[in-house]
C-alpha cells in the first residue's frame, strides 16, 4: 500500500504514504497527509484501497502504547 487516495465527501483530499495491518491493535492502520483544514482528531474520512473505500479517521497519537510507556521499559 502506499500513495492511496484519501476522500472527504467524494473529494480527493490527500494520499497515505503507506500501511499494513497492525496485528497488535488488531486494525488496519496508515500514514498519510491531508489537506491542513481536515486534519482534526476524529475527523472521518475515506481511503482508496485497490478500489474499494475504506473508513479512516485521524488520530493524534500511535494507537499502540500513545504514552511510550514500552519505550521507556
């Protein structure tokens, strides 16, 4: 995957850079770059992947230990 197409109301409004899926939260996850306006925690949107739209929604942190609390270990 990489240099998907993301949508908001059927607009194009950027491109995941790449994502796999995360077996450790158990969810498809991606890295992508949206247009400044649309970059809100929460904010739902839609990612083309092999032609099929698929939900998306801006996080702020990683989904997986967003303290780092592992990290420091």
């Amino acid at each position: 995957m990489g240099n998907n197409p993301i949508y908001e109301n059927n607009t194009l409004v950027g491109r995941a850079t790449g994502g796999d899926f995360g077996f450790r939260i158990g969810k498809s996850i991606a890295l992508g770059m949206v247009k400044p306006e649309l970059s809100n925690v929460g904010q739902k949107l839609k990612i083309d992947i092999l032609g099929t739209l698929f939900d998306a929604t801006i996080l702020d942190e990683s989904p997986y230990d967003p303290e780092n609390k592992l990290l420091k270990a």
